[in-house]
C-alpha cells in the first residue's frame, strides 16, 4: 500500500497570499492558453472550410472542362454542303495544222519509151531487163548493113560533085579572064558561071544525103536517152522493127523522183483562196509550204514529204475538180510509177489557235456549247463558234480564250450559275491512283 503523506493542515498567511497569487496566474494563464486554442481551432475551421470550397469551386471546373472536352470530341460533325465533282481543262493556244485527204497516182519523173527509127531486123540487145542504164548507153542494134550502103553511095556521090565542082571553079576562072579580053562571050562566062552554080549545089545536097544516111546508120546504134531504170525488151532478137514494124522496144523509168498526180475539187480551191494560200506557188511570207505525205498499200507511211510545184488554173467540166501535182524523192525506189495511193495534204497551218476536246462539247439545236467554271467555281454555260476538227480538238473561232476553264467531265450534271467541285484530269489520275493503291 501507497503511504499517504499526512497534509499540514496549518499554513500561515504568507504561503497562502502566494498560493493565491500562482493560483490566479495560473488561471489567467489557461484562460489565455483555452482563448489562443478555440481562436486557433475557430481559424482552423475557417481555413478548412475555405480550403474546402477553392477544392470544390476546382473540381468544378475541372469535370465542366472534362465534360466540354468529351462533348466536343464525341459532337457529329457539321454536314459541308456537297457540290458536283467535274474534271477541268484549261483551253489552250496552240498551232494547229489543217490537212485534207485525196487519192493519188504515181508517175514517174521521166517515162520514155525507146522505139526504133529506122527498119530492120533486131540483131542484138545490150543490157540486162530490169536493171539501171546510163544515159547513152547502147541497148539495140539493128542490122546496120543497108544503111552503111547508104551511107557509102551517099558520101561517093558527095565526091563525085566535089569533082565536078572543082572543075566548074576551074572553067570559069579560065572564062573570065578571057571575057575580059573579048576572047570569050557572054554566054561562054554566064554557062560557066552556071555549071559552077550547080555542081557547088550537087555538093551541098550530096552532104545532106551524106547526113541523111549517115544519122539512118546511127539509127540501128540505140542508146539510151536518159539514165534509169529499163523495162523488159518488147520483141524478140531477130523481129523486123521500125516504122513497118513493131517500133517500141523497151521503155527507161527515172524514179529517183516521182511525181504524185491529185485531183482536189472546186471547193477546196476557194477555201485555200480564202485563206490565202496559193497552191503550186511559192509563198515567202510564210513560214510553211504546201506538201504531201502518202500511205503505202500496207498503210504505213511513207518516210519522205512532197512538195505541191503546180496547180491546174482551169477545172475539168465533167468531174467539178481540177489537177495538183507534188514531187516526191525516191531514193530508194519504194514507190512505184502507176502506183495508186492514199494523199494527205497540208492545207493550212492556223497558228496560236484556240483548241478544245472534242469530249468537252454540247452539240445542241441552238449550237455549240461548253461550260466554263469562274474563280469562284461557278458553273456558266456558254455559247461558242467552232471551226475545223483536228486530232479530237476543235478550233473555237469565239466564245473562249486560252487560259480559261472548261469542264471536260461532268458536265451532265450541272446547270448555268451551279457551284461545283473542279478537279483537273492530272489530280483525277492521281486519286485514282492512290485509291487502287490502297486497296
């Protein structure tokens, strides 16, 4: 057990006014130490309560932004007005070439036949069929004999009248001198002058027999008139030939050039007047000239071009069409004289014409028409003049300029004053492209 310690019951006045003293201060001092506290746990409610209510005010605001967020990224998107989707095309200037399409014969540049002159028998043939001559060269000879008799009677006689020439001369330089004298007559001097006369007649009428059988006798020497290729003999070795007979012989092609022989009718004369062009007729103030390409029967086209050199000025009556001729090179000989073939003809060249595709075209009872697309991609239907079609590309003589828009593709959809979606056919492609890429 604790052992209480006994209590003093008996204090004197002193230790009690000092107890009472630290018993007052210490009651003062926890009245401060409870006022500090319940002002301390008074502000710390304060401060709780106002933390409180920024947490709240804060998480407020956080879930509204949250809430925003998740709406804004779950909302349906606006619906964009959806417009016509068409396939664009800037109208271009360019040159175009204008040609027109005839049928055409072949000639040879000189075709000549080789025939005999002179009558009698061929004795031989010179050359090979089919090959290149030269020009002089032998091909024939016909049998010379008759002729080189002529030949030898002619120039004999042309002797005997030199002879007898000479003794003219002599007799009237003998005559004269003795008329002079009156040794001889008037007569004795006018015979002699005649005699001279004619016996220098008789030689000049000798030497053209002389030439004349002389040029028979060159006559069985046939040569070649031209360089060329030569036909094949047109009789046999031993056939009678010349004017009695068969003359031709052979025939002698120059093909190096040949000549291409169309007929145009009236109506594209006057379109080629009315465009100034003058066909057959060079023409330095332009910078073209009328020529021709021509199709082979295996219709490929030949390598080389033809220049037009004439133009019939009269139209044949009985067909309405008038002649055109070309000169073509053939060097290597493809084209063949009597040939017929396909003629394409330089018209006219329209230079920095406005050109649109065909595909991009309405053809309707009031005309032609195209839809041109603004800036602001308005669709307007407009009214145009076409002029010659060339390659899927028509000339527009009005109605657009170069640089402006046209709708290619689509264009059944729209209206005039339609806003549409243009595309150009290059970014169409690429799309495209990108599409079956994916896939």
């Amino acid at each position: 057990m604790r052992r209480k310690t006994p209590v003093n019951r008996q204090t004197n006045p002193e230790q009690r006014i000092s107890m009472n003293v630290a018993h007052e201060k210490l009651t003062k001092q926890a009245a401060r130490v409870g006022r500090r506290t319940l002002q301390f746990g008074e502000d710390a409610g304060a401060r709780i309560r106002h933390t409180s209510r920024r947490f709240w005010l804060f998480a407020a605001v956080l879930l509204a932004l949250i809430a925003g967020g998740v709406w804004w990224w779950m909302r349906p998107e606006p619906q964009k007005p959806v417009f016509p989707i068409v396939q664009i095309q800037t109208v271009e200037a360019d040159d175009v070439e204008l040609y027109g399409e005839y049928v055409g014969r072949i000639r040879a540049q000189q075709f000549v036949e080789i025939r005999a002159r002179v009558e009698g028998f061929l004795e031989k043939m010179l050359f090979e069929e089919g090959t290149y001559v030269k020009k002089g060269q032998r091909l024939f000879i016909i049998d010379p004999k008759l002729y080189e008799a002529r030949v030898n009677k002619a120039r004999a006689q042309l002797n005997k009248d030199k002879s007898m020439a000479l003794k003219a001369d002599r007799d009237l330089d003998r005559i004269r001198p003795l008329y002079e004298q009156n040794a001889a007559s008037q007569l004795d001097l006018d015979n002699a002058i005649a005699s001279y006369e004619s016996a220098k007649a008789s030689v000049e009428m000798s030497e053209a027999d002389l030439t004349q059988a002389e040029t028979a006798l060159s006559y069985t020497m046939v040569n070649s008139p031209i360089s060329g290729y030569i036909s094949e003999r047109s009789v046999d070795i031993g056939t009678l030939v010349g004017p009695n007979g068969k003359s031709l012989l052979a025939t002698v092609v120059k093909s190096d050039t040949v000549r291409v022989d169309f007929s145009m009718t009236g109506l594209d004369y006057l379109k080629s007047k009315a465009r100034n062009v003058n066909l057959g007729q060079k023409d330095t103030t332009r910078t073209w000239d009328p020529y021709i390409t021509i199709t082979l029967p295996d219709n490929t086209v030949y390598p080389q071009r033809g220049l037009v050199d004439f133009a019939d000025p009269q139209v044949d009556p009985e067909t309405g069409t008038f002649s055109v001729r070309a000169e073509m090179p053939n060097p290597d000989h493809i084209l063949l004289p009597g040939q017929f073939t396909k003629v394409r003809l330089l018209l006219d060249v329209r230079e920095q014409a406005t050109v649109i595709p065909s595909k991009s075209i309405i053809i309707e009872k009031g005309g032609a028409y195209v839809f041109v697309i603004r800036r602001d991609s308005i669709a307007e239907r407009r009214l145009i003049e076409l002029g010659p079609e060339v390659n899927n590309r028509f000339i527009v003589e009005r109605g657009v300029i170069p640089g402006e828009r046209i709708v290619t593709e689509g264009f059944h959809k729209l209206t005039h004053g339609d806003k549409v979606d243009p595309i150009y056919a290059s970014q169409k492609s690429e799309t495209t492209t990108e599409k079956s890429e994916n896939q």
